[in-house]
C-alpha cells in the first residue's frame, strides 16, 4: 500500500527527501512546488504508530516543525533558523498508511524572526492546526 502511495505521489509532481540527522530516522519528508507555494508530506508508516495504533503527535510534530523551519529559513534567505516556539492543536487522528500534507504559510517576516502557521491536512481532513516562531540566522558578508 506504501508504495502505491508513493507512486502516486510522484505522479503528482511529489519528490521524496529522505533527509539527514533526525529526519532521516522518521522516513524522509515528501516535497512539491504548488502554485508558488511549498508543501510538505509523509506517508505514516508503522514505525510512526502510538499504542493506540494511530499516528504518534510527536511524528506530527516533527513533521510541522520541519516544514514551518525550512520554508521559514528559505523564505527568508537565511543559512540557518531555530526554533523558538510551536503550538500544535490536534484535530482528527492519522492512521498508518496515509498521507498528510501541510502548505506553511509566513504570516510575519522580520530580519530576525519569521511568524508562521498552516493546517497538517488529510485529503480534505485537518488534522492538526499549528503556530510557531523560528529565530533566523543572520546571512554572513
């Protein structure tokens, strides 16, 4: 089934990133242009389950905080960011084998600090509603 969705993700112009550190050991995100935006993705396999079988918050969390960190520090031009803050509200639970996406918007964009939020969606399901800060590193030169 896994690999039926990544097939058809990669139809849909998605690329799969398996990543470095930390996100290489969740699986790698999926990535895709849309319409000048960015959005972000994983298909939630077993080793994302909690002991209810769902989808664990905190792979959902991960997953917000890399997409919110990269489109904050590529949006800004930065070489780095880091984390300040993240507020995550659950909303439905995701069940292994499916696929959730997130469109990170930039609210607020200063020289040190990038405001943002977006909606961790299932199809036409939210799942997770989320706002956060990133500090960002100056650009050296």
């Amino acid at each position: 089934m896994i690999e039926e969705t990544q097939e058809a993700l990669r139809r849909a112009g998605w690329t799969h990133d398996p990543s470095e550190g930390f996100i290489e050991f969740v699986g790698g995100l999926w990535l895709r242009e849309s319409e000048g935006a960015r959005e972000f993705g994983f298909i939630a396999a077993a080793c994302h389950a909690n002991r209810n079988g769902a989808v664990h918050g905190g792979m959902l969390m991960t997953f917000v905080d890399r997409a919110f960190g990269m489109t904050a520090r590529l949006g800004a031009g930065a070489p780095r960011g880091a984390t300040v803050s993240l507020s995550h509200q659950f909303m439905a639970p995701m069940q292994i084998g499916d696929f959730a996406f997130v469109a990170p918007r930039v609210v607020t964009l200063t020289p040190r600090m990038a405001f943002m939020d977006g909606t961790v969606m299932r199809g036409e399901t939210p799942l997770l509603s989320a706002q956060g800060v990133w500090r960002l590193a100056r650009s050296e030169g």
